[in-house]
C-alpha cells in the first residue's frame, strides 16, 4: 500500500513537473539554468525495508551546466543534511541547500523530495522547489538524481543501505 501510495505521489510530481515546464504560451516557462552531474547520499542510521526517521548527508557536483544571463553559470555543487522518514521502498524529505557556482555566485534552494526504489535498485529522487535567495531568487526548481544502491541486500539486515551515488541533474526555471 506505502509503495503503491509513492509510486502515485511521484507520479503526481513528474505530472505537475511537466505541466509547469510545457505550461500555455501566456505563462510559459523560461529555463535560466540546466545542468548534469553526480550525486551521493549517506544515510545513518542505516535505510532498511521499514521505514524510519534517517539523517541523510547528500551532494552533488553539476559539472556541465548552460544558462542564460552573465556571467554564465557553467558549473556548481552542494553539500547538504536533512532528516526524512525513508525505507528502501521510499519516503520523502524536505531539504534546504546552498549551490555555489563556478561564478562565486550561491543559489539557496527549499525543495521537498519524494523517494522511490526503482526495479533496478535505483534509489531515484525528486526534489521539487524554489530558489529563497542568491541568484535565481524566486525561479522553480527541479532536482533529480538516480542513485544506486550496490548494496540492495542490506535492505535487510540491521545495518541496512548506507550509501548510494549515481546521476544528477537540476533545471531552475522562471514563469515568463
């Protein structure tokens, strides 16, 4: 039931996503910044197949971005920490954090995330939110990362899923 209820709620999220991004000519959306990377989580105490209330240390490196404006952002990265209710199955959690590009320049994101297993032991998360401050102030933002879980069987021991890696990406919009 849990996984049928995220499976719907990411479902949702990647609905509403792509409402905002292929919105009418009236209020079309204007991408300002678009970038690729990696991503890693550590997760303590451990994720497992029940669900509980975990400290998550997650970063990414966007290490080739295109964006609009000047100068021009070209690359970036963050490290942050939140807390948020997972399992191996999914969750959900809230998260503030501060990119700082490769202008010197700091975008401060408030985004909440939805957390799904994939079948093919990706740990995929959705971050959806707005830029509260730096450049970009006020634009929506997306974040999307494909983590692996090498280690799919800790799901199931007391230890559980520790870390994760994979691919990243974050587009930042502005309603024209």
């Amino acid at each position: 039931m849990v996984r049928r209820s995220l499976t719907g709620a990411v479902v949702a999220l990647m609905v509403a996503a792509g409402v905002a991004v292929s919105a009418p000519a009236a209020q079309a959306a204007t991408e300002l910044l678009s970038c690729v990377g990696s991503g890693a989580n550590t997760y303590q105490p451990g994720v497992t197949a029940q669900p509980k209330v975990v400290s998550i240390t997650s970063s990414a490196e966007y290490d080739s971005c295109v964006s609009t404006g000047s100068p021009t952002v070209t690359s970036g990265g963050y490290a942050s920490a939140a807390n948020g209710l997972v399992s191996c199955l999914g969750g959900g959690v809230s998260i503030t954090v501060t990119i700082t590009w490769n202008t010197g320049e700091t975008t401060t994101v408030a985004a909440v995330g939805l957390v799904v297993l994939r079948p093919a032991n990706e740990v995929v998360v959705v971050y959806q939110g707005t830029v509260t401050a730096g450049r970009f102030t006020g634009a929506t933002v997306v974040m999307t990362a494909a983590l692996l879980n090498t280690t799919p069987a800790q799901c199931f021991t007391a230890e559980g899923v520790t870390g994760t890696s994979g691919p990243a990406n974050i587009t930042i919009t502005q309603l024209a």
